[in-house]
C-alpha cells in the first residue's frame, strides 16, 4: 500500500474549500429562494431554499473525494493501489471538475440560468471526459475505474487493447464535446452529445467484446 502524498492531499482539500468558500462569499447576496435545477437550454425550473446549496459542494466535492479514497481499500484486485501517484492525479482531477462544477451551479442559483448555448456545464464535461480518456492507458484492470464488461475483467491483455482505444475515441470526443457549446444551437448540440456519449459508451463495449473472442 502506498503511503498519503500529503502534498497532493492538501491540493485536493483547497479544491475542496473553493467552492465552499465562494459560497460564503455570496451568500448575503442570494434571495431567500433560489434556482436549483435547470432544464437542457438551462433555464431555471425548479427552486429550494438556498439552506439546500450548503450540501452542493459537500456532496459533490467532498463526496467525490471520499468515494476515490475508499475505492482502492476495497478494491478486490487491488491494482488502483499499486498506480500511486497516477490514481492521485486522478482523485484531483475528479475533485477538481465537481468542485467547478459546484461553483456554477452556486453561481446559476443566483442568476437564475445556467448559461444556455455554450453553457460552461458541457465544456466541464467534455474536459472531464477528455481527461478520463488521457489516463484509460494507465488504468490497471479494476472493477470501478474504467471499461468494466466481462471481456475487460477477465482479460488483461483484452482491457489493455480496449483501453487505449477508448482513450483514442474519448480525447478527442470530450475536446469536441467541450468546444462545440460555442458554435452550435442548444437543442443540435444536446443531440449531438447524446449521439456521441452513445458511441463512446458503444464502441469500446463491442471492441472488448470482439477482441475476447479473438484471444479465445
């Protein structure tokens, strides 16, 4: 097992705060009742008290951190462990993303929209989805992490090969996902993004699958 980066720790516990903090910044400034759910042009369509936006960041941030710390102590082939600094990198960068994530819908609460056409919602995950697909190749077999199907699992030879195709196909589909926000109508773009999720999910599904009867 590998001892605590506590450099890296300390990292993730400011990402943590950030939002955090911008909450208590903003917080005399927010109505009673704020917008806490919005609909795929953004707009607002749901509204709580703004008590409810104390748990946003804790959820999202600390939960995702707590989640990432807990994974690998219970991971039955103990392999995230044995990635070291890699699967830190990781954690910070899932803290990172949920934490900005947090941020504007602490700031869409106060505004009442989360952004519509280039909404900054797409582009966190796009990039989210962009950096996944960086480390696919230096993702251990695992059972949380990853292309998790059947073939993946019980080959390792079959979730290399499907790895570093998926990052292949998911670098370059979370940029797009990330860039095209700018430049096209929400309703062709929440289309284009449920197209593209499809294959991304798709394709390293059935390449794991074909490849598996190859090695057998």
């Amino acid at each position: 097992m590998n001892s605590i980066d506590l450099k890296m720790e300390i990292i993730i516990w400011i990402v943590i705060a950030i939002p955090i903090a911008y909450l208590i910044y903003i917080w005399g400034s927010l109505p009673d009742t704020v917008a806490i759910h919005f609909n795929a042009q953004g707009e607002a369509d749901g509204w709580g008290s703004k008590q409810t936006l104390i748990w946003l960041p804790l959820a999202m941030t600390l939960g995702t951190y707590l989640m990432m710390l807990v994974i690998p102590k219970i991971d039955p082939k103990k392999t995230l462990d044995q990635m070291g600094n890699k699967y830190d990198l990781i954690k910070l960068f899932m803290v990172l993303f949920m934490a900005i994530l947090s941020c504007i819908i602490i700031h869409s609460a106060k505004t009442d929209s989360i952004g519509g056409k280039g909404s900054w919602i797409f582009v966190i995950v796009g990039a989210m989805i962009a950096v996944l697909g960086n480390y696919f190749q230096i993702i251990k077999p695992n059972y949380f992490i990853g292309i998790r199907t059947p073939w993946t699992l019980e080959n390792e030879r079959v979730w290399k090969k499907t790895h570093r195709l998926a990052g292949r196909i998911w670098v370059p589909g979370g940029i797009l996902l990330a860039f095209l926000p700018f430049v096209l109508s929400t309703n062709t773009y929440i289309k284009f993004f449920i197209m593209l999720i499809v294959v991304l999910v798709i394709v390293p599904l059935v390449y794991s699958y074909t490849e598996f009867q190859k090695e057998h």
